[in-house]
C-alpha cells in the first residue's frame, strides 16, 4: 500500500512540474497592479489604475476568461480545453465580463453599477 501510494504522489509531483514548464508560473494579478500603472504611459497610469480596478471588480469566471483571451491570447477552444467548459460558455463568459468591464469604466467616479436581469416577455 505505502509503495501504491507513493507512486501515486510521485506522479502528483511530477505531473506538476510539467504543467509548471507548459503553462509557466502563476502570478496573482493584485500582486502587479504598481508594475501595470508604472509600465503605462505617465498620463495614462490613473486610466490603467482604473481599468485594473474595474477587472478586480469582475465574477472570477469573467476575470479569468478575459485574461486568458485578452492576456496570454488563447483561442476561445483552448480557453474552453483549458478550463474545461463547453465553446459556447467561452464566449458568453466573455460577452458578459467585457460588456461588464465596459459599464465599470464608464460609470462615474464612484458610483455602482447596477446589473439589469433581462426578462423574456
């Protein structure tokens, strides 16, 4: 049983570190909002703040989705193989998060956006 087991562990690890060389290291993004605004433009730092905030703002499906597009510039398939959802998750995960992303920056300096459910007639 311990020899089971460690076999099973030693494949835990070892597929880890693969996955580590595929898809490089994880970073969380809260950690590099100085280096976003910093790396912007000098006018433009207080729109890359804002535009930072408004991401965090997002569900994490949404952030996520619109990271992975937007950021690494996945396809929507490898998107969907990545996270394991159907194609057509994909992309209205990714309708929804821009649209929100869009009323965010809009929306006046501190005001609350309010989500609207639609209603079928």
């Amino acid at each position: 049983m311990g020899a089971w087991l460690r076999a099973i562990l030693h494949n835990v690890f070892v597929d880890g570190k693969r996955q580590l060389r595929v898809r490089g290291q994880m970073v969380d993004v809260r950690d590099m909002e100085d280096d976003l605004a910093l790396s912007a433009p000098p006018d433009d730092r207080a729109g890359m703040q804002d535009f930072f905030r408004a991401t965090m703002r997002l569900s994490t499906e949404h952030r996520q989705i619109l990271l992975l597009v937007g950021v690494e510039g996945l396809s929507y398939r490898e998107v969907a193989e990545e996270l394991g959802v159907p194609l057509g998750t994909v992309m209205s995960r990714l309708a929804r998060a821009r649209e929100k992303l869009r009323a965010l920056l809009e929306a006046p300096q501190g005001a609350e956006v309010i989500q609207l459910r639609r209603t079928s007639p």
